[in-house]
C-alpha cells in the first residue's frame, strides 16, 4: 500500500482562508481586530524561525501581531513585567512566550503569570485542567492541528486505538487527553508510550493511528506499524545536509520512506503536522478576541 500523503499545508490554507474572512467581518461589524503578542528570548534558530513563520500568518489573515525580541540574557523580572503589561493591553487578545526559554528563567514561573483568558497556547494550569475535564477552553495549538488534520482529512478518530510515542506537555500528554474526552472527534482508546516503555512496537502494532512525538528521528519504523495504519509524525529534526542550502534538511520522526509504504495515510516533514500547529495558534487567538468582547 502507498500512503494517502495528508497534506497539513492545504488543510492550513483552507482553513486560514476561513478565518481570514472571519478577521474582515469582525472588523466590520465589530471593529475588532483580533491581537497576538509574540515573546523570544533569545536567539535559538528553530524558535527564531518558529516566531517569524508565526507573525507572517497573523499579518496575512489580518490579526495585528507584536513581536517582543530580547536578548539571552533579558532577567526573569523584566520578562514578568512584560507578561503583565500584555496582560493589561486591551489590543492583545493572545500571548505567546516561545519555549524553551534560557535556563536562567523559570518557565512555569513565566507561564502561571499569563492571564488563562489570552493564554492561546493553552499552557496555563487553569486551562491544562479544563481541558482535562472536557470543558471549554483554549486547546494546545499541536495536539489541535493533529485532530483538525485528521478530521478534515476524513480520517474518523471515534473508536480507534490511538498510540501516542512521547509524553510531553506540549504535545503527548495533552493529545492523549484530548482524544480520550467524550466529545465530537474524539472517543478513542488511547496509549500512552515513552522512553521507559519495554518494548514500544508491542502497542503501535496495535494501533489504528500512531502519533509520533519524541523528539528523535527513526523512533517510529516500518517494523513498528501494521498495514493500513494512520501515522502523524510530530517530529521536526535538523539532520546536517551538505547539499542543501541551509546546510541542513528537516526529518520526522518516523521512518517516512519504508513506513509510508505500509500506511494508508501518513504526514509529510515539513507539511504535514507544522503548518496546522500555526493555523490552530491563529484560532484561538480569534478565539480569545472573541471572548472579550462576547461576540
Ligand atoms: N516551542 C515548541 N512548540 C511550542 C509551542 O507550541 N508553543 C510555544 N510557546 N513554544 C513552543
């Protein structure tokens, strides 16, 4: 079987196209226009280009975007003080501190101060809880985008065996959560697989979709997975690649050319999971514009 490629740029084009017309009727009738503060600290490649990919959508669907750069060595003081001051801005309906932050700041410390009402990354305990319990609330942007591509790719999540390699908080733990909530695209049975699990292909053989996570390439191999299995691979790694131009090509963290011949469907790297993260990031931002003004 050659896999369905399940192309995470379209589902992201379609999707921002939608809310773009979203942001010019909010404007219209409400004369709202929805607001992100983006904060670096720091100079880290990845998250530099995280942040840049991050203010060029909002600018193409229309939401206004502020970009807060500072240097390695911005004081955790100075970064709280900023939090607060976003906090109290009426022209900013979402705040996004980019991770990992430098080791001399504490992140929860840094994450606990933004307000849960314009918390759009959905990191804030407040918001970890209420979505743990089903309620409504700004959903983590990754796990997200995972469920939107697989819904809006006809993939049905309802009943299957999802198998999820990778606990973080960012994307594992809250994933496993979200599709194990008695709710509308969701409903499934869920296992959870890390670094001390005994023998990680024993449960992605069994699985309907398996979600690689880890954060390191080959995790996931043709071996690992049964025909006809769904495989969204979360995995962004700089592999050193001397005929590119950067000097570097992006790889997942599944074994993309022998697992794709065994899948039925499975997610590109880059263009797979990457675009709709953005995409779900420009949603709750929407979102949160949304709520302050209960329209
Ligand atoms: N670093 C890697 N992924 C993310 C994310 O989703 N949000 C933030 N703030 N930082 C990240």
């Amino acid at each position: 079987m050659d896999a369905k490629i399940l192309d995470g740029k379209k589902t992201a084009r379609d999707m921002r196209e939608e809310m773009r017309l979203e942001v010019i009727s909010l404007k219209e009738k409400h004369n709202l226009i929805p607001g992100l503060a983006v904060v670096l600290v720091g100079e880290n490649p990845a998250s530099v280009s995280y942040v840049t990919g991050k203010r060029k959508a909002c600018e193409k669907i229309g939401i206004y975007s502020r970009e807060e750069n500072h240097p390695e060595t911005f004081p955790e003081e100075k970064l709280l003080t900023l939090i607060k001051e976003l906090n109290n801005d009426p022209a900013i309906h979402g705040i996004l501190v980019q991770l990992p932050l430098p080791k001399h700041i504490d992140d929860k410390k840094v994450l606990y101060e933004i307000n849960p009402d314009k918390d759009v990354d959905g990191f804030h305990p407040f918001n970890v809880g209420k979505m743990m319990i089903g309620e409504d609330t700004f959903l983590p942007c990754t796990p997200h985008g995972i469920q939107q591509l697989l819904v809006r790719n006809e993939i049905s999540i309802e009943s299957k065996h999802v198998v999820i390699v990778g606990r973080s908080n960012i994307v594992g733990k809250p994933l496993a959560m979200m599709l194990c909530q008695k709710l509308k695209n969701a409903n499934a049975t869920v296992t959870v697989c890390h670094t001390r699990t005994k023998d990680i292909g024993h449960f992605t053989r069994q699985a309907d979709i398996v979600v690689a996570a880890a954060g390191r390439p080959n995790t996931v191999t043709a071996d690992m997975v049964s025909e006809g299995v769904v495989v969204v691979d979360v995995g962004v790694n700089r592999i050193e690649d001397n005929t590119r131009e950067k000097g570097y090509r992006l790889v997942g963290d599944a074994d993309f050319e022998n697992v794709s011949k065994k899948a039925s469907a499975i997610t590109p790297v880059p263009g797979g999971v990457g675009p709709m993260t953005i995409t779900m990031l420009l949603h709750n931002t929407i979102k949160s514009a949304r709520l302050s003004r209960a329209v």
